[in-house]
C-alpha cells in the first residue's frame, strides 16, 4: 500500500469516529442524584432548543452525596408548607423557570400534565413533546424543612430515552468519601441564567466502544503492512 494511500485511509478512519462521537457526546440526556436544601429549588435545562422532555424523579434517603455538576440548586420561590412531605416539581421553558429561581416573581407557567407542582410527591414523571422548539427545563422544589435527596433521569432528545434511575444504597457498605457540599447558589434576576451544562452526564454505547477498538485495530494492521 502507497504511503498516499495510507494516508487517505486513515483521514476517512478519524472522520469516521469523530462523527460517531459526536453523536454520542450530542445526546442531550442526564441523570444523578440530587440534595436540595429546605426551602430551595433544584433545577436543570437542554443543552439547546428542543420540542421534547421526558424525565423521572423519586425521593430517596440514602447517605450517598449528590452527583457533582447535576443540575444546579438555588434559593427560587420559598414555597408554602403541606402537611404531606415529598417534592414538587415543574416543567417548562427557560423564561418559566427563570421566575421559578426569582424569588420576587411568584407566577409561573408550567406543563401541568407531566408536573406534579401542587402537592409534594415520592415519584413523578412523564413526557411530551411541545409544537415550537424552546430550552426545555425540569424544576424541582423542596417544601420540606429539612434537605431533601433525590434520584433523577431525563431526556431532552425524542430519539433517546431518559437513563435508568439511579437508586442509591439506604446505609452505605463502605466507608463513605468526604461529602461534597450540594451547589447552592443564589439567582439574582441581573444576573445571567446559570444552568449546568459543562458536566452533563454522558452515556456512551459499550458496543460503539466495542467498534471504535476494532476500528484501531484494524488501523495498526493497515500501518504494519
């Protein structure tokens, strides 16, 4: 095989897994385990427009800490007490849940059918797929007086479907690492809308691992020749 040749074959080999790469990395999919403190409000959006959510959120006690970079917690709408305990939570645009973060805004417009936002909840879930494409988001507010954890997948890509949920250990087996403190912040409505994107969970296809090995494989027989 000619040098030009070899070369060809290896400028079409990386072209090839970059493409498929970037469509794993370009899932806009999510899932962890989240603490939000008594009173605050947990929250997290698609990476870009999108017409479609599809999400599921249970309340869990586990020692296990929160999953870092998922979602970000904020002080938001302090909301009114129930007698029941559990979480609410709401799905709307990125203007919607905005004011849910804004303390000084009370009304928000959110999805009522695939929200549970008007008594505190153990699970909830559902998806849907909107007629205009908008930053889609997922809010979840504590009511209780005290922290409360939670465990949560979701989906912002109609061709991918929400993670399986990660359900934590009641008491931990092993000695526990040093907790990392959940994200607080505080939203001042000036400020620009800070959602987490930089550490979005990716999941990538064992068997595209799989195929990406074969493909160097077959790289390195083609340069021993």
């Amino acid at each position: 095989m000619s040098k030009k040749t070899k070369l060809f074959t290896i400028l079409i080999f990386v072209l090839v897994i970059l493409n498929g790469v970037s469509v794993v990395y370009s899932q806009d999919i999510d899932r962890g385990i989240g603490a939000i403190p008594e009173a605050q409000t947990w929250y997290t959006c698609s990476k870009s427009l999108t017409n479609f959510i599809s999400y599921k959120m249970k309340v869990v006690e586990t020692p296990q800490s929160a999953t870092p970079g998922f979602g970000t917690v904020g002080i938001g709408n302090h909301p009114k007490q129930f007698d029941v305990e559990g979480l609410l939570t709401f799905v709307a645009n990125y203007t919607q849940i905005r004011y849910l973060i804004d303390p000084d805004k009370p009304q928000v417009l959110y999805v009522p059918n695939i929200s549970c936002a008007t008594e505190p909840v153990q699970e909830c879930g559902g998806k849907i797929t909107f007629p205009v494409q908008e930053i889609q988001c997922l809010g979840i507010v504590n009511p209780n007086q005290h922290e409360t954890k939670f465990t949560a997948s979701i989906s912002f890509d109609a061709n991918v479907p929400e993670p399986i949920l990660i359900i934590p250990p009641l008491i931990d087996d092993t000695t526990p690492s040093p907790s990392a403190p959940s994200p607080t912040s505080t939203t001042d409505p000036n400020d620009s809308f800070p959602f987490n994107v930089a550490n979005r969970l990716v999941i990538i296809d064992f068997e595209y691992l799989i195929i990406i090995s074969l493909s160097f494989s077959i790289l390195i027989s083609i340069f021993s020749m």
